[in-house]
C-alpha cells in the first residue's frame, strides 16, 4: 500500500485522510487496516476525511458502508467528514445514502461528538 | 457515424471528435486515470464541479465494469466542438451483456457487487449508449454538455 491514507490516532479516534487518486486495491487495503487498528487500539470513533475526494462511486461508496459496518460491530461509529456538494448530489442519484455512516461538518465536530458520545 | 435514434457520436471518429485521450483498463490504477483524465478535460472546458463529478463518477463505473466484467479495454475521450459534447468510448473483449435491460435495473449483479453501477452511469451521463454482442464483448458511449 501506498503512502495514499496514513492513519492517526487522535484522541480516541483515528483519523484517515482519503487521497483523489485512491484505487480500487488501495481502499479495500485501508479497510483491513482500520479494521485491524480498530480493534487493537480500543477506539470509540473513526473519522474518514473526504474532502479530497472529487467522486465517491459504487465502489468507494460501498466500502465505506462496509466499513462503518465493521467499526460498529467493534464498538466504534464513523464519521465522514468533508464530502463535497458534488459528491452528495452524486451519491443520492446512484442511490447509496451511506446509512451507517454519521456525517459532521468537520474534523473538530466528529471530535466532539465523539467526545460527548 | 452518429447514432440517428439516440444522437450518441462516436468519439473515435477523427473527423467528428477532437481526440482527447485514450487509456487502457487493466488495473484498478487504470480506472482512476480514466476518470481523472475525464475530469480535467471538463474542467479545462469550464464545466461545474457537480458536472464534472457526475460524469467523471458515470466513467468510474463503466472503466471498471470494463475490468471486471470484461477482463481489460480501452476507453477513449473525444470532443465534439460542434456541440460541446465531451464523449467517452469505453470497449471491452469480455463476454458481453446476455439481457442490457435487467444489468440495467438497481441491485441486479452478476459479480457480487452493488448492481448500481450501469444504472447509476446511465442516469449521471447526458448520452448513453450500450452494445453489446455474446462472446464479443461490450461497447459503451456516454457524452456529456460542457
């Protein structure tokens, strides 16, 4: 795997940054890495960046879901903070509305949600 | 030659299309080249960023089933001055599509994955296009208004 999604742990959750150009391989890559940080580090969060993220399709999209999946069953929420208007609209039409995910404005929001939770 | 029923061109046609690029769909790498190139050329044309997002996430779809389905391809990019349609081609040698109708109905998959993905490319594109052959693979159009 690339250097395309270093994971952080901040407070008591991590946070990833997702990259533009992140494949196919790279995402499924980070899922089995958060999964395995999620569990060895006791989080009650995770918080996904998207930002940087000009598309999010089915593919993406699903991983996601999958992987806010996951994180509740290992006691954990996710978050996707910074998804763009464009990506909201595309989403919605291509019918995945990420149910299991939480939104929030933005990193310090996810963070004090987490906190409160 | 243009399609007359659904005005979809063929943006390999030189003398219609100013060729933009062409990309070939091996690997997962290939797929974000394909829509990244895709969303430079709107850009670069001054397309909005929902536009520019939509269409480059309907090539996502399309570059992967590509892939997936059909075992690699090639995609090409080409521009209509005339109309100010940015067309892609996207081929494939795969096995092609035995029933276009029910592939195109959410939540029907042959390969595990969501179903959403020609559907979903078919309601994000201006223009959309499929042919399809048994055992000659798959040919897709879609264009976009800049």
């Amino acid at each position: 795997m690339s250097g395309i999604a270093a994971i952080h742990l901040v407070e008591n959750a991590l946070l990833v940054s997702i990259q533009d150009d992140v494949s196919d391989v790279e995402i499924i890559d980070l899922q089995d890495a958060l999964s395995r940080r999620i569990a060895e580090e006791n989080v009650r969060g995770v918080v996904l960046d998207i930002s940087a993220l000009e598309i999010v399709d089915t593919f993406v999209g699903r991983v996601i879901a999958q992987l806010a999946g996951i994180s509740r069953l290992l006691d954990a929420e996710t978050y996707v903070v910074g998804m763009r208007p464009a990506v909201a609209v595309t989403l919605v039409e291509l019918g995945l509305y990420l149910p299991e995910t939480r939104t929030a404005l933005s990193l310090t929001h996810a963070l004090s949600q987490l906190r409160r939770g | 030659m243009p399609c007359p029923s659904c005005g979809v061109g063929d943006p390999t046609d030189p003398s219609a299309y100013v060729a933009v690029q062409s990309i070939s769909l091996q690997t997962s790498r290939d797929v974000v080249m394909a829509r990244q190139a895709v969303a430079r050329a709107l850009k670069s044309r001054g397309a909005s960023a929902i536009r520019t997002t939509r269409f480059a996430t309907a090539v996502s779809e399309i570059a992967r089933n590509a892939i997936v389905h059909g075992g690699g391809g090639e995609i090409t990019i080409g521009f209509d001055l005339a109309s100010a349609y940015l067309m892609v081609e996207c081929r494939d040698k795969g096995r092609g599509i035995a029933d276009i109708p029910q592939a195109m109905v959410d939540g029907f998959t042959t390969a595990g994955g969501l179903g959403r993905g020609l559907g979903g490319a078919k309601r994000l594109a201006d223009r959309f296009e499929i042919i399809t052959e048994a055992g000659k693979g798959t040919r897709v159009r879609m264009g976009v208004k800049v």
